[in-house]
C-alpha cells in the first residue's frame, strides 16, 4: 500500500471513528459474522456445460457437514407489545427519584432527539440451552451507604445510598481487578458481553474481565450492545446474550444497551419500546434480572415509559446531573472520560442509587456465584464459534493468523516472514502491470512453505476493466496455485471517496469476481464495515465470500458472516488479519485456485 494511500485511509479512519463514536462512543457492533450459504448464484466451468455447476456455498456447506435450515424464532414474545409476568417488586423504595425534572413546558417527543454535547452514550458492543424459570421478584431492601462512596457523588431522593462504579469493554484492555477491588474506590463493574445478535459476537476480553473479576471479589453485571432493526432481531439478541454468559452468575443487572442510532432515527417509539419489551422479557423469562441503558434524551424521548417502568434503568448523561431523562433510574453513566485504580485507559463511570446484591442475591436466580480466588490469567482469544441458528463448525482457541504483503512489484524477502506468528500471506495486487513479480513471489512465498492468497485493490472504474483485469490475473493465476481466495479489495473506508457511485463499483466487484469464480476460483468481497453494511449491493454477500476490514474503536454493523476478519489490535497497534474458515482444506478439497478437480 502506497504512503499517500496509508496517509488517506488513516485519515478517513479516524474521521469514521469520530462520527461513530458520537453515536456508540465506547465499545464494539454488529458484528453478525453469519455466512448464508443458501442463496449462491451458480456459474458452470466453461470448460464443460455438462459439468455439475460449481457453487462456492454448496462447497462450504458440504466441507463442513451443514445442511442449511431456517432460523426459527428465539421466543414466542409478541410484535408490538411482549406478555410477561411483571417484576411488580423490582421498583423498590430505593429507586432512584432523581431531583433534576424537565420543567412544565418540556414535552415530550415522539421521534428521537439528536444527543447533546453533554451527553455521550456508552458503547461498548455460547452454549444454546437456555435457563427456564419464572421472572425475578426482587425482595425489599434498607441498603447503606457503601464506605467506598464519593463524598461528593449524587443521591437519589428516596435514599442516601450510592455506590462507585465502572464499565468496561475491550477498549480498556486488560484490568487488574485485584488492584480496583482493594482501591475501595470500584464498588461494582458492569462489564460487556457482546453485542447484535449472533453468540460470536462476544467481546473478546468479557471471558477473561468476568473470571478475574468475581476471582478478586467484584461484584459483576453486564450489557449486550444492540443492533436490532426489528422485533425478530431483539429476540435473536436476547438469545445471543444467554448462549454467551451461560455458565456465569452476576450480583448486578443484565442490561440491554440500546443506543444504535439507526434504528432510534428510524423507526417508531412503538417498535423501539416493542424491542426494548421483546429481549427483556426473553432475559427475565430465563431467570435474569434485567435493565435498560440509554441517553437520557433517547430513553426520554424513544421508549414508551411503561415498557421502561417494568425494568430497571441506567441513563447515560454526561455532566452534573441528569436533566434530559425524567423518569426513574438505579444507575447513572456520569462520564467517559474517568480514570480507576487498575484501569490503564480513561473508563466510563457510575454512580448506583440501590443496594442489588441484596436487591437480587444472585442472577439468575438460580446461578451460583464463584468462590473468590486467584486471578485468571489466560489471555483472551479469537474464536470460531459460529452461530448456532445458522450452521455449526468445529471450534477453535485461535484462527489462523495472516499477513498482508503491501509491496509485491519487487522481491518480498520471504525467509524472514515469521511463519511463528503467521500461517498463511495475502499478496497485494495494486496493478495488472505487476502480475509477474506478484507470479515471483507467490513462487518464493510457496519454497518457504507458506501459503497464499490474493487481495487486488478495487481501483477499476468501470464493469468491463474489472472484467478485463480479472482475466490478465487469471492468465497469471493459472500458473501457480492459491491455497486462500482472491479478494476484491476496496480499501477505502468510505466508497465515496473512490469518485465513482456505490452502484458502480458494486457492478465493477461483480464483474470481476464472476469472472474468476467461472474459472473455478473461490473469490470474495473485502472492505470496511460501512461500505459492506450501507454502500455496496448485498446480493454480493449472497455470491461471494465476504472479508471484513473493522475499523479501530468502531462497531461492526456488517449484518452477515464473514470468512475472513480484520480488527484491529491493541497489543501490536495494528490490524491482525484471521482466517475463520479453513480455506486450504476447502480449496484443495473442491479442485479450486488452480488445485486439481
């Protein structure tokens, strides 16, 4: 990649980073990495129309063993408005009535309101057996005033009761909970789980925050970050949330984290408050005792105030005090920007009006909390669970790990590729005029044992020059073998900035994909997340393997799985790419990138 091109792309991250992050400021996003195999459009080797059609899908499918089916509905919670037992005693008298009230002539909106510089939402973005048991009935309790409590902090007119608080995600790295726990300056942690609406959507450090953080003594709650667009999607969530934290015990709320701007500027106050009822009840149904987090305008303005009377509250406002929401709340996200013993990075902060370790005992209510011992120390890893309404395949503590070579008009010098840390190499194509030095070193990559596979920036202007190009690099390709597919790369995190409208490139990444896929090529889509979620055609995704460029700090929002993934990492300050899918068996497997049929 060229030094203006590094210099342009690291631009434009960062100004998606900070559009995004005034809409999810502190955490991950839709991450659904569900690979829909079943809709592929078939293309015949040309070399025999009287050979059985190569479908890329159908291969995957049958490498792994799926036999697709239809996702059924998680719950049997209604569209509109969700039937359940109501938790009549969860408000109790140590609810938070906080003092600041909109005045008389503030009324309340229908639609959503823009967030105010004084308010900042958190972000944060297995197994499927559910816990079934009846709503929690929270017993009545007389809290006190945590010792640990900060003189100055905030109290709910009902009681002088407030705790200290943080929540954390994967942004704040990895937390030496014995270090906060014995600060007696963090009383309780809500920690993230995951987010959107498939169980691998798990934040990667939640597994390791829950262990060390119950080991050192912390009492723990979490949230699951919404992408929901629908009712269905809720449901979908919901179970997504109880196959991640099956398995754990908490002493604090589950909390569903709605904030996803698209859906609260979009649809109406009565499928929004329907969303909030549906994944709610399907938590309180399997035992849990849930809330809702929000800004205080959103949840103000954007959910019917019944459906927020049945479940306990955490608003999100930013400065002195809560003055957009006027309704009851038990925890209150005063800021972003804090700073806690044993927490390396700026972390958001809390304050909580009630006592619910005695409110709950614990959650579910028929969980058992761990004994505390010494920390955990495993480091967090990717995993390659997919998600159970989809398909099924085996599982692994780490994905194969890649690189991409930049520069391949000269000589990458392939004895110091670190074949300990990496397991397979992407050569970048920038130019048709380089295809023999990109042949040279795929030659030199394969003495060294490594495997290969292709990424060719997406710089063609029109369908017929992607066309014509993917046919220059297939009369390359068919010289030398692929063990990885080759992608059709638009590595600009906005299409706009190509000068060429989303429909057309769309075109152009059809065009030149279908070429080599005719020639019995496994071909796919990269880019960043927008341009997958917003821009490009989806019936892409139906016909080609998808590779997902994540953006530092940025929700995914991608609503479909992907093969290969790329986020970014904080230990190395870089991207890591992985490989979800086992590409080198698939390929050799089905006769595909130049390997015999």
């Amino acid at each position: 990649m060229s030094l203006f091109r590094r210099i342009t792309s690291a631009v434009l991250s960062v100004s998606l980073g900070l559009f995004s992050i005034s809409s999810v400021p502190c955490g991950a996003v839709e991450k659904d990495y569900t690979y829909d195999n079943t809709f592929s459009e078939k293309s015949k080797d040309p070399a025999s129309e009287t050979e059985k059609p190569f479908n890329v899908f159908d291969i995957y499918n049958a490498y792994y063993g799926i036999v697709p089916t239809t996702t059924a509905a998680v719950s049997t919670a209604a569209t509109t408005t969700v039937t359940t037992t109501a938790v009549s005693t969860k408000k109790t008298t140590t609810t938070s009535n906080i003092t600041t009230k909109k005045t008389a002539a503030t009324t309340v909106s229908t639609t959503s309101t823009e967030l105010t510089t004084s308010e900042k939402p958190v972000t944060t973005a297995i197994p499927t057996t559910s816990i079934t048991s009846a709503p929690i009935t929270a017993p009545a309790t007389t809290p006190t005033v945590s010792s640990s409590a900060a003189s100055t902090a905030p109290v709910s007119t009902t009681t002088a009761f407030c705790l200290n608080g943080i929540d954390v995600a994967r942004y704040q790295l990895d937390v030496d909970w014995q270090t906060a726990k014995a600060s007696g300056e963090v009383d309780y942690a809500i920690i993230q789980a995951g987010y959107g609406k498939f169980s691998d959507q798990v934040d990667p450090y939640f597994h390791k925050n829950m262990q060390n953080a119950q080991a050192a003594g912390m009492d723990v709650g979490i949230y699951w970050f919404s992408y929901a667009k629908s009712v269905e999607d809720a449901k979908l969530e919901a179970q997504a949330c109880l196959d991640v934290i099956k398995g754990y015990s908490f002493t604090y709320p589950i909390y569903y984290d709605f904030e996803y701007e698209w859906a609260l500027k979009t649809l109406s106050v009565a499928d929004l408050s329907a969303m909030v009822d549906a994944f709610c009840t399907i938590m309180e149904e399997n035992g849990y005792y849930v809330g809702v987090y929000g800004s205080g305008s959103y949840l103000e303005n954007s959910i019917y105030k019944h459906v927020l009377s049945k479940y306990d509250v955490w608003v999100a406002e930013y400065g002195a005090s809560v003055s957009w929401y006027t309704g009851e709340y038990g925890m209150w996200q005063y800021t972003g920007s804090g700073t806690a013993p044993g927490v390396s990075v700026e972390v958001d902060k809390d304050y909580c009006y009630k006592d619910y370790p005695s409110i709950i005992g614990v959650n579910p209510k028929d969980g058992r909390l761990p004994v505390t011992t010494t920390p955990v120390v495993t480091q967090p890893v990717v995993t390659d669970t997919v998600p159970t309404t989809q398909q099924t395949t085996t599982t692994a503590t780490t994905l194969p790990r890649g690189y991409i070579v930049e520069d391949t008009s000269g000589t990458y010098d392939w004895e110091k590729f670190d074949k300990d840390f990496y397991q397979y190499a992407m050569l970048e194509v920038g130019s048709v005029e380089e295809l023999d030095a990109v042949k040279a070193n795929i030659d030199a990559a394969h003495a060294e044992g490594i495997d290969c596979g292709i990424v060719y920036l997406a710089e063609d202007a029109y369908a017929d020059t992607a066309s014509q190009n993917a046919e220059k690099l297939y009369n390359m390709l068919s010289t030398v073998k692929l063990e990885y597919p080759v992608y059709y790369w638009f590595d600009k995190p906005d299409l706009s900035d190509y000068g060429v409208g989303a429909a057309q490139l769309s075109e152009n990444a059809d065009a030149f994909c279908s070429y080599l896929e005719e020639r019995r090529y496994f071909v796919g889509i990269a880019a960043y997340d927008m341009p997958l979620a917003e821009q490009l055609d989806e019936g892409l995704f139906k016909k080609y393997s998808v590779w997902l460029f994540n953006e530092q700090e940025t929700p995914v929002i991608y609503p479909k799985r992907c093969g290969m993934i790329s986020e970014w990492d904080y230990a190395v300050g870089g991207y890591a790419h992985y490989s979800r899918d086992n590409f080198p068996s698939i390929i050799a497997k089905n006769g595909l990138n130049g390997y015999p049929k």
